[in-house]
C-alpha cells in the first residue's frame, strides 16, 4: 500500500490494502458495472410491477426483522445466561443485564414465533395450501 493510503487505513482502524486487494484493482468502468448490476434487476422489478416490491418487503419485515429482533436476540441472552444447559435454574454464567429470567426470554421467543406462524398461516390459507 502506497504510504497515504496506509497512514488513512491506520487513522480509520483499518488495515491497509494491499496491492493485490481486488477492490482495489478496480476501475471507475468496473465500479460502476457492478453497482448497475446490484440495483437495476431490482429496480426493473419494482417499476414493472409495485406489488412484487411490497410483497418482498412484507416478507423482509415478518420473518427477517422477527428473527434478527425477536428470536436471536433472546436466543443470545439465554446462551450468556444459562451457558450450554448445564446450570441450574438459579444458577446464570453471566450477570442479567435486564431483569426477567427464563420465562421473559421464552416469552420474547414464542411471540415472536407465534407472529411468524400466524403469518405463515394466513398466507398459505391465501394460497389455497391450508384450511381457513
């Protein structure tokens, strides 16, 4: 790396490239072919029909933004707890940060899987696929 780019890498806490870095490497033409390729199928999707996009994004917000806020975090909480199962009922491995025990953490997770499986039924029953 040339000695501007590492004294600007090192004072964002980043490693310096090196010259073989692939990013790097690539021209203004290149850059821009690649970020044509990342919007413009998308774009074409939601331009030629909105629903598509809509129903992309419902789909994001029930089962990506219910598991990445729902259930992982409270999966995480329980794991910094409770360890591998091993401990005692009374016993965490890690101090609670919030209060609530095992119950509100099952709580979180079933809520959280109650909406994804409400939501997974009601499409399906619109689908034809279950009963209503």
């Amino acid at each position: 790396a040339t000695g501007a780019a590492a004294a600007g890498a090192a004072e964002r806490g980043e490693e310096p490239r090196e010259e073989g870095d692939a990013a790097a490497r690539r021209t203004p033409q290149q850059r821009a072919l690649l970020t044509a390729l990342a919007l413009l199928p998308p774009l074409g999707f939601a331009l030629s029909d909105p629903s598509i996009f809509f129903s992309a994004l419902d789909n994001a917000g029930t089962y990506g933004i219910l598991t990445l806020f729902g259930i992982i975090p409270a999966a995480m909480a329980w794991a910094q707890r409770y360890g591998d199962g091993d401990a005692e009922p009374g016993d965490a491995v890690a101090p609670a940060a919030l209060p609530g025990g095992r119950a509100t953490l099952v709580a979180m997770i079933v809520a959280a899987g109650a909406v994804v499986s409400v939501e997974t039924w009601e499409r399906l029953a619109a689908a034809g696929w279950a009963g209503a």
